[in-house]
C-alpha cells in the first residue's frame, strides 16, 4: 500500500479531528491501523488526540479518587479489626496435596526440610492466608519495620559472614 497525497491529506484531517487510528484506517480503507500511527509518526502529526469531552474526563478522575479513599479507608479498618482480635485457631498443619481453597497457606519451614508444612488454618474470605498469617502478609502502608542505617549490619547477614 503506498500513501498517495490524497491519503496523507485525509489522515491530517481527521488526526486533526481526534478520530482514533482504527477509525482513520476504516475511512481510507485499504490500510492498517498500525501503518496509520507509523504515517502520523512520521508526519510529525500531534500525539495527544483531542478528548472528547473535558467533563468526561473529570468525571472520571473524580470517580476514581472516591473508589481509591474509599478502599483505603476499609482495608484498614478490617486489618485494624484483626489486630484487635486475639483468639486464633489451633495451627491444622497440611502438606501441600491436602490444601483446599479454604485452607492457610503460610509455608511453615523451608521446602527442603523434613518436617516443612502449611499452616491450614481456616483462611478468610478472598485471602490465601488465615487471620493470623494475613497481620504478617500485609502490612499497613507506613508502618514498615524500621529502616536499617547505612552503617549497621542487619543480625541475620552478620551471622551469615561469621558462619562462612
């Protein structure tokens, strides 16, 4: 398909217009969408399309910020409420062939020991981990451990080098 000046006037225009590159490939007919974006490229043509409404627009981030404080405001309290909480199921420890979609699964030990297993508590509802395992899981944004200075060596690394 070659680009005749017909063709490149038509797609000035209706780029200039805010019509999408599928749309402009559709009009022309004969070419792709991607050899529409490969021509506007190489034509220098704008790359910010008009939006099609500016309200729309601020609809939407509004709409967004309410969505986004809103889950931020449960999931805090529900991990508050956690926390409050102290009474914890028995651990039910399972190996990895009797897990369910209901059962905790914290790895407890490494993977190469003997006597490596899962937690199998009752998990809660759309988490893979149970009450007690979700507190260490997901920690609250902020409230990381404290961070460690330039010149201090963490314990574990310090045992580590000794051991060597």
């Amino acid at each position: 398909m070659s680009w005749t000046d017909e063709k490149v006037n038509k797609l000035k225009e209706l780029w200039g217009k805010g019509n999408t590159a599928s749309q402009i490939a559709e009009i022309i007919g004969g070419i792709s969408r991607n050899a529409v974006i490969g021509k506007a490229h190489r034509l220098n043509l704008s790359a910010k399309i008009k939006t099609r409404t500016a309200t729309s627009n601020q609809n939407f981030e509004n709409s967004y910020t309410e969505k986004n404080t809103k889950s931020k405001r449960g999931r805090k309290s529900r991990f508050q409420s956690l926390i409050i909480e102290k009474d914890f199921e028995p651990e039910n420890p399972k190996q990895l062939e009797e897990l369910d979609e209901n059962s905790c699964k914290w790895p407890i030990g490494h993977p190469n020991e003997k006597l490596f297993y899962f937690c199998g508590r009752s998990s809660l509802k759309d988490f893979s981990y149970c009450k007690l395992h979700l507190l260490y899981a997901y920690q609250p944004k902020g409230k990381k451990e404290d961070a460690i200075e330039k010149d201090e060596v963490p314990e574990f690394i310090e045992k580590k080098i000794k051991s060597a």
